[in-house]
C-alpha cells in the first residue's frame, strides 16, 4: 500500500474503501486498524496518529505471546 506520512503506515484502496493498516517488519506483523471511505479518510488517519504509541504496544504484547 501507499505510505501516510510514516513507512509503516499504509492505505490500500479497494472497491471504493480504504483500508488502512501498520506494518511491524520486527515483528512480521501487519495490522489492520480500520476499512473507510473517502470521505472519512482524513479523519481516520489523523486519529490513527495520534494512537500510534497504543497500537505498538498492542503489537508488542501480540508479539510476546506468539
């Protein structure tokens, strides 16, 4: 997918949605945090940013108990 302002953040559109996600190559994880339109895009990415601290400590805690 195309990044968003970081490598690991990612957009893959289909079918009209969005679909975006992380990527954790240290964990060969990717994580899919939500599907969206167009007209919501800018608002979800935005709230996605400022919740990248949790999502990575989500993934961690994922990554300890694989």
């Amino acid at each position: 997918g195309k990044p968003l302002g970081y490598e690991f953040f990612r957009e893959k559109k289909f079918d009209g949605k969005r679909l975006l996600f992380l990527v954790y190559e240290e964990h060969k994880i990717v994580f899919l945090i939500t599907i969206t339109d167009k007209k919501a895009q800018q608002h979800e990415i935005d709230l996605i940013k400022t919740q990248l601290d949790v999502y990575k400590e989500t993934v961690n805690k994922i990554a300890k108990d694989l």
